[in-house]
C-alpha cells in the first residue's frame, strides 16, 4: 500500500492557500464568538478550523494505491499463410513460398522452443478462415487470402491470455470476396489502438512473375452491356502475357450461338469472322500488359455471351484465365446511319456526336470537297439491302455517286422504297444545286427542285443561298409533329426562342417545299428551314441548313443532340418503340466465386408507370441445373432479391413473372449473370511486400525477411521477457462519502450550536 497526493495546484499555490483557509478562521472567527462560555467557544473555533483544514486535505487529493502482480499467460500468435497462392514456386531453389515458411520456422526451432517456455506460443493457418495448427504442413489450397478479416476475428477474440505480439508469415497479397474483403490497414490500426499489441510482418515471394512460367489471361474485358441491333460494339481487352516473349499472341473475341437454344440454356461460344475481333501481337517482354481495342457488331436482338479469349500457347498449363466472359443485351430499334459528306464542315463533326447515343451507329463516308468529290471511290456496299436504316446526304454532287455506268442513287432509291429514311442538309451542292433535280430522289424528298439550278461541282453560286443569320423557329405543324422538334420537354417554345436568339442559323439554302411536305420550322420572316414527309413506305427530311453546330457551341449541346437524334429516330420510323412491362435487372453481369448478387426487377402499366404492388415469382437456375425460388423483397416501387450461393463457375440464369390483382402482367423477364471459372489465388499470385510494410508500420514495427526471423525471435528472448502483469488500484480519500460525511456532520453541529446560542 503506498499513500499518495496529487494537488489540485501546484503544492506552493494549495500550501498558501491552506495557510490562508486557518489565518482567516484564527482572526475572523474568535472575536464573533468571545462572549460564549469558553468550552463553546473552543467548541465553534474548533469545528471551523477543522472543517477549513478538510477542504485543505481534499484540495491535496490524497489516495491509497495498492499494487498487485498478476501472474496471467501471456502469449505470441504467429499466423502462417496457406493460400493458393503460397504455393508459388519463387522461393530459393524453386521452393514455393509455403514450403519457404516452414522453412524458417524449422531454422529458428530451437528458439522458439526456449520461447515456450516463458510464454505460450500458438500457430495459426489461416486462409478465409483461422485453424489452430500444432504442426503445419506444406499444403497450401486455400481460396482466398482475408488478412483484414483474419486481424479482425483475432481483435474479438478473447483466448483468457495476454497477447505479447502477432508475427504474421504470408506473401501479403489480400484476395478475398465479401463479407471477408476488409482492408487490412484498417484491420491493422483498429488492432493497434483497442489493443496496443504490435504485428510483426514476415514476407514471402516476389512481385515479379516475369520467371513464374508461360502463362496467359485475359484480365478485363470493358464494354457496354446494353446496346442495339446493328450498332458496333467496341471492346477493350487487357491481357497479362508472362513468359511470352517473342512468341505471337492471338486475341480473338466469341460470341454464343444461340439457335435451337431455350431461355435457361446456355449456347456454344463461336470465334466471330470479323477485321476487327481479333488482333495479334507478339509480346516483347516476359511480363507484359497490353490492352487490345476490338470491336463487334450487334447483328439481332437478345441476349448474348461475349468472350474475350487469348489462344492458349503450346506448354502453357494453366488455361482457365484465358478467356473472361459477360454478357450482352442487343435490344430491337438499333439502326444505323449512312453519312455521306466532305471533309472540312463544322456540321460534320457534331452530327458524329450520334455515336454516343446507345441506339445509333454512324458511319462517315467522307469525300474529298468540291471537284474532288466525283474521284472518292463509294462502295456498292453502303446501298444493300438491310445495310443501313436511314441516309443522310450533306454538301456532295449527285456526281458523286456516280461511276461509270453504276449509279448508287438508283440502289439507294431502291432503299427507299424498302422502307428507308432519307435526310439532305444545306450546302453548296446540296438539293437543286447538287443536281438532284433528275435523280429518282426527287420523288423521296419534300422539296420542289428544278434542273437549271445544277451548278458546276467545282462552283459556287450565292443566289442559291440565304448568306445571312437566321433564327430557326417551329412551325405550328412543327408544334403539332412533337416527337421532332420537341427538344425541351419542359419548356419547348422557350428554349426554341432562346436558341433562335442566341445562336441563330448562319445561312441555309433557298428552298421550295413540296405541297404533300410538312414545314416544321422556319426562320422569323417565315423562310422555310426544315421540311418534312411520308413518301411511300420511306420517310424523308430536307434541312436547308448546316449550322445547327451554332446550338452546340453556345451551350445548347443536350437540345442540338435531341434535335438530331429524334430526326433520325422519325426517319427510321423508332420513335414509338417501348419495352416490355415485366423486367430484370442484374448489374453488373460477371461476379467473382462467392460474391453476393443483388438482382433487381418490376412491372410497368401501359402508360410505363410502375406497379408497386405488384407481386413477383424469382426464381433463378444454378450451371448444375439446380432451381432455386428466391424470396423478393422491395426496393421502393421495384423488387430486389440477393442470391449468396455463387460457388459453382457458370451461367446463373434468373426468371421473374409478375401479378396484379391476380392477373398475369406481360410476359415473364429473364436474364441470366456469369460467375467467372476464376481462381483469384493462382491467376495472379504476385505477393504485395508493399502492404506488409504497412500493416507493420501502422503498429509501430518494422517489416522483415525469412532471414530476419530467427534474429527477431533471439532478440525477444534476449529482451526480457516477463509474464507478470502488474495491476495497480487505487482508492481516492478525498472524493469518497465518508469525507462528505465528516464535512457535513462538522457544518452541521457547529451551526446547531450556533443556532441554539442566537447566533444564526
């Protein structure tokens, strides 16, 4: 036991404050209390200079310590990675990283048995899940590495032994999949500070597997899932390429046969006979990743599997990660777009800004300008049959089109007549002036044009134009014909007055339009700009302008993309097309073994509203064919089901069908999602050295190398170790109630006596 005092000031301040207390006691209070008997005036004095002398002793805090020692276990951790990929053979001598661990240990034994015998020494394996080991052996098969979560159960856990340290044996490469994907830093610092226990890291293996062998994957594929029919679908492949050099290396992109195959079943994947889905490459180091741009086309509507193969080598072993699959959804309405036009227009390069809508495939035929225009070799190929939906001619001859005894306006006539949509924008050879006037165009267009106004291809002729600017205004039938001039929802003739305004046209061609033709907009003083009409089974628009760019480059870019995109949507006859009532939803589409899926799905009425009460029926089949009924939940107006068992590789396909008020909504929705045939361990198994340091780092050690570890266990035992655990309790005398007590009884009884001499 051992008394102590820790002053509330400093002992100079409560001593000269104590001294003050008793003087101004001693010289005050005597003199109020002369006239009593002397024992109560011995008796007041007292208990004021006792009560005075208590405030004194609390003020310096007094308190008993009594001090204990514990002789509890104390115990060291060592956790020994058995991952896949410790089985890495990149040791000294070609020993895997697992077999190095066993290694050390056997190397510093004899250390370690002298440890034992101060503290209690426990070896962990670990992979996703902590196993107690009296004796490790050199199997490492364990599909994933969950350092943070293995930190974190070994936080909680509560062994009845002091924990001196952690020593930590692994190449340090996290690999894990939810509920086991914590970071390992933070796993680390939230040991350090609840439990002040320092992790010391020992690294196995190397970050360069530029020796590991031939070994060849494809590590992601970057696509859009969604897209049209007709549409071409660009592709990124990143590859890793080890042990390749100097050898060809062929990427090839797959698409699934789906003929004679049901929803549920999955088709035999195809190389696709396309330039541009394949690539070879031949690799110039042993390590090396490159990213390879390829491209497919969306031919039919459905939903397809898409691979991204590299071709295996002769003496690779391992082939499981060459080739990475998702899926694709082609929906109906995709069109593409034939553009003819020269090279040097402003309007060109923002209509090419149709690629980016998802529905719309562009493709440019560029032609050389003015007399130049008739030497650009057109192939026949634009005009076949079903090629494209919708042409678009800018400021090109209809000499042009013409070689020899070929025209290609015939062929594109034909085109029209199949149901086709035809588009002419201003410019110096366009309409009349081009000389369209004896064309079988000029039955397809909503313009009157006459032959005496066929100019020369290499001449220019004014008269022909408006070289002035124009502000561009809907018509009252433009008002009407909604889906093409409606380009701000919210507040159309606005935004149309605000453009016309600020960004007027800067000239058009003169026009006629026919009387059969609809005029959508012209400018303030009534000159036709825009018209329209249904000839046949094609449809066709004359735009007298090409400086609709002028909305583009003072701030209207989203009205000048609706603008273009619901023209060419009209001339494909698109603009009316919705989907189905009942869907699903499941984004991304390829997950890794183990991974969580959420699936989302609804219902819509006719007028494309959700139905949230809506009941549904999920059920999802598994690769091995086994059918699972899933439990649907909500998600506002939608449903949302999250399907666990991912452990099987394969196409995991997912059927939702809706009722309401005990009808049958529309046709049931199926989709399926992909659970990569990967392992994570052994498709990439560079150890991360980097993330070892700093899990050493952030409690306060320094990482180390097999070679250092018997050194780090010698330097243990020579440090001293001791199990004792002091415990230190500590009672304090002046906040305690029996202090209370005695100050209370002292006030009290001096201020009875008080009161009963007439004194209060």
């Amino acid at each position: 036991m051992e008394f102590i005092v820790d002053p509330v000031w400093p002992w100079s301040i409560v001593a000269l404050v104590g001294v003050g207390l008793v003087a101004v006691v001693l010289l005050t209070y005597p003199p109020r209390v002369r006239h009593l008997a002397p024992w109560r005036r011995r008796l007041l004095i007292g208990l004021r200079l006792l009560t005075a002398l208590l405030l004194v002793f609390a003020m310096f805090r007094p308190a008993l310590r009594f001090t204990e020692t514990d002789t509890q276990s104390a115990e060291l951790v060592i956790l020994l990675d058995k991952s896949a990929s410790m089985a890495t053979p990149d040791g000294p001598g070609g020993i895997t990283r697992r077999e190095l661990v066993l290694k050390t240990l056997a190397d510093a034994e004899p250390m370690l048995k002298e440890l034992t015998e101060k503290v209690d020494l426990r070896l962990i394996d670990f992979s996703e899940q902590p196993a107690a080991v009296e004796t490790p052996d050199e199997t490492a098969d364990g599909d994933f590495t969950a350092i943070g979560s293995i930190l974190d159960e070994l936080r909680r856990e509560d062994s009845g032994n002091r924990l001196l340290g952690v020593v930590l044996m692994s190449d340090g490469a996290q690999r894990a999949v939810a509920p086991n994907d914590i970071d390992p830093r933070t796993a680390a610092r939230r040991f350090a500070e609840q439990l002040g226990v320092p992790i010391h890291t020992v690294s196995f293996g190397t970050s360069d597997l530029s020796t590991a062998g031939l070994d060849l994957s494809v590590e992601e594929m970057l696509m859009d899932t969604i897209t049209f029919e007709k549409k071409t679908v660009p592709v990124r492949v990143q590859a890793r390429l080890l042990g390749a050099a100097g050898r060809p290396v062929k990427i090839q992109l797959l698409k699934e046969e789906r003929r004679g195959k049901r929803l549920g079943e999955s088709g035999d994947l195809k190389v696709i006979p396309f330039p541009q889905a394949g690539k070879e490459y031949t690799a110039r180091s042993n390590d090396e990743t490159i990213a390879f741009d390829l491209e497919l086309v969306a031919e039919e509507p459905g939903e397809f599997k898409i691979a991204a193969e590299v071709v295996p080598l002769e003496g690779e072993l391992k082939t499981t990660n060459n080739r990475l699959e998702t899926l694709l959804t082609v929906r109906k309405g995709g069109l593409k777009v034939a553009y003819f036009d020269v090279l040097g227009r402003n309007e060109s390069r923002f209509i090419m800004e149709l690629n980016e809508t998802a529905n719309i495939q562009l493709d440019w035929q560029v032609l050389l300008p003015g007399p130049f225009a008739s030497r650009t070799e057109i192939s026949p190929k634009w005009f076949e049959p079903g090629e494209y939906d919708v042409f678009i001619i800018g400021d090109v001859p209809a000499s042009a089109f013409r070689k020899g005894n070929t025209d290609l306006l015939e062929k594109l006539a034909d085109r029209l007549e199949d149901g086709a949509g035809l588009m002419m924008i201003g410019g110096q050879h366009s309409f009349g002036a081009g000389g369209y006037a004896d064309t079988r165009l000029a039955d397809f267009l909503p313009v009157v044009m006459r032959t005496d106004e066929h100019i020369p291809d290499d001449a220019i002729d004014n008269d022909q134009q408006l070289v002035r600017r124009l502000p561009m205004l809907p018509t009252r039938a433009g008002v009407a014909l909604h889906y093409v001039m409606n380009i701000d929802p919210r507040d159309n003739s606005g935004t149309w007055a605000k453009m016309s305004t600020e960004a007027p046209l800067l000239g058009a061609n003169r026009i006629t339009p026919k009387e059969s033709a609809t005029v959508l907009a012209e400018s303030t003083d009534h000159i036709p700009l825009l018209a329209v009409t249904d000839a046949g089974a094609a449809r066709s628009i004359a735009l007298a302008t090409d400086s609709t760019w002028t909305w583009h480059m003072h701030g209207f870019r989203e009205e000048h993309q609706r603008f273009w995109q619901q023209m060419v949507l009209w001339l494909a006859r698109k603009e009316l097309e919705g989907d189905q009532p009942v869907w699903v939803l499941v984004d991304p589409r390829n997950f890794a073994p183990q991974s969580n899926v959420a699936i989302s799905f609804g219902a819509r009425d006719e007028a494309r509203r959700p139905i949230s009460d809506a009941e549904f029926t999920v059920t999802l089949t598994k690769p091995d064919g086994e059918v699972r009924e899933l439990t649907p939940g909500r998600d506002g107006d939608n449903g949302l089901s999250v399907f666990e068992e991912t452990d099987l590789p394969g196409d995991y396909w997912v059927t939702v069908t809706a009722t309401h008020i005990g009808k049958a909504v529309g046709q049931p929705a199926t989709t399926r999602f992909i659970v990569d045939p990967r392992d994570i361990e052994r498709d990439n198994p560079a150890a991360d050295p980097d993330l070892m340091a700093e899990i050493a780092s952030l409690t306060g050690t320094l990482p180390m190398t097999a070679e250092l570890f018997p050194s780090f266990i010698e330097n243990l035992l020579e440090s001293g170790l001791t199990t004792e655990l002091t415990q230190h309790t500590q009672v304090n005398l002046w906040d305690s109630w029996p202090l209370l007590l005695v100050f209370v009884l002292m006030m009290s009884t001096e201020w009875f006596v008080r009161k009963r001499r007439g004194l209060v």
